[in-house]
C-alpha cells in the first residue's frame, strides 16, 4: 500500500470521552467560536479563552487513548511504508496512544506560545493571563492553538507528506474547516487512492473513493488489521 496520509478529527478522541465540536451538545453548540476561539477574541477577553482552554487541557488529561488512536500506532510500527498521522485534534491521545511521525496542525494543548516572539514551552495544567515568555519576558502567554483566521502549522510538509501519499485516510472530521478539509482534493489530484472513515459522510464524503461507516473504535482496528494482512 505504500505511502499513507492519515487526517484525524474529534471524531477519533470522541469514544475516548472528549467532545467533538460540531455535534448537536458539542462544543461549539456550548461557545461561539468567535469569543474562544479567534485572535480577536482573545484580544477581547483573554479569561474567557484561558479559561476555555484550561478546561479543554483538564479533559485532555483525563482521557485516554482508544483503541483507534492505538491502531493507528500499530499501522505506524508495522507497515512498510511511511505513516504519517495530521491531526486537527489539540489532545495528546494520538502520542500517548504510541504514534511518533505526527503533526499537530491546529496546535496542542499542552503547549504555551509566545504572542511576543514565538517561543514555545509545555504548558501549565492552569495558564493564566499574562503569564511571562520564559524566553523574551514579555507577559504575552497563549494558548498554543491554532485560531480561526490564523495559519495551520507545517502545511509544506503535510503538502509534501499529501503528494507522495498513496493513500489518504480521513478519520473522524467533518470537513467543514480548510485547508484540512482540502487534503482529499489535493491527495486524488497527486493520484493516492482516498477513504473516508466516520460515523457519518463528512461535508466532503463525496470526494472519496470509499468509506467505512461506523465507530472509531470498531473501524479503525479492522482497517488497520485489513491493511497489514494485505501488506
Ligand atoms: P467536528 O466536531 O466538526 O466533527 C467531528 C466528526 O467526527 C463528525 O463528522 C462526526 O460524524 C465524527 N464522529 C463523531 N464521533 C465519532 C466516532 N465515535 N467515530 C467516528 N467518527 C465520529 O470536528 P473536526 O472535524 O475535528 O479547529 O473539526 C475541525 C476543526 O474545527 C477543529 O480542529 C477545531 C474546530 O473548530 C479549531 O479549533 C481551530
């Protein structure tokens, strides 16, 4: 099978007890988006966004990695080929559920960013406004996620990962939010074969090749298991 591209979204960490966003009690059926989680309003309310995120981090914590976050870590170990794993997801369970060749490209919960000079450092349990940048002093901490309006992070190598990619998997992401909900236009372009793995089709289900319906939990494994018997 070769070179493997897999894009994760809450839909993976969901049976692990985090809530997704766009689920009818999600998250952002609980917060308007533009108060936690935009440049703006941050500059508004830091507090508010602090807080947010210290409750997100508390969750984060608390949970641990499910069966499919393990999955993905085995596929990782075993296959011949290169398995990147993207993720738009802020939790650890994909590291902490074993997998290494990851990319967090809307940032990480466990890490603080400078909005002075870009330094970055683990984040405390509880951040607090205007926390000092252990680098540059400024009292300018944030949470080092990516907000809307802002860039993903290491999008050349996910583009780079996405053209030698043979096959492209989206686990668990609606896709609603570019540029990841873009990758499978990009990875049929470059000629990888595409699945889409969800509860439900995404907004961009169509675009696939084929999907495999159902829990994470159950999905991902069996996948996983097809793929290395088949090499
Ligand atoms: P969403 O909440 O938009 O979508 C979650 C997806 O997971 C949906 O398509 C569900 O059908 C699916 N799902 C839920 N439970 C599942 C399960 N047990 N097994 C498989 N699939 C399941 O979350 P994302 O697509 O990740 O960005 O959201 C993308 C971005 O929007 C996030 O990274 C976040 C948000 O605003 C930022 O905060 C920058």
């Amino acid at each position: 099978m070769g070179n493997i591209v897999i894009l994760t979204g809450a839909g993976i960490s969901a049976e692990s007890g985090i809530e997704t966003f766009r689920a009818e009690t999600g998250l952002w059926a609980q917060h308007r988006v533009e108060d936690v989680a935009t440049p703006e309003g941050f500059a508004r309310d830091p507090q508010l966004v602090v807080t947010f995120y210290n409750g997100r981090r508390a969750q984060a914590a608390d949970a641990q990695p499910n069966a499919a976050h393990k999955a993905l870590a085995r596929l990782e170990a075993e296959h011949q080929g290169e398995v990147l794993v993207v993720t738009q997801n802020v939790d650890d369970l994909h590291e902490r559920g074993g997998s290494r060749n990851l990319i967090h490209m809307h940032g990480a919960l466990n890490s603080a960013l400078c909005g002075q000079c870009d330094n970055r450092w683990e984040a405390p349990m509880q951040m607090h406004v205007g926390q000092t940048c252990p680098a540059c002093t400024a009292p300018a901490a944030r949470p080092d996620i990516v907000w809307f309006g802002e860039m993903p992070y290491q999008m050349e190598r996910i583009f780079e990962a996405i053209s030698r990619a043979d096959l492209f998997v989206a686990i668990g992401t609606s896709g609603n939010v570019y540029p990841a909900a873009g990758f499978v236009a990009e990875a049929a372009r470059a000629g990888a074969a595409t699945l889409e793995i969800n509860l439900e089709p995404s907004a961009v289900g169509s675009q696939f090749d084929d999907a495999l319906l159902g829990p994470a939990t159950q999905t991902v494994p069996a996948w996983v298991n097809d793929i290395l018997k088949r090499g």
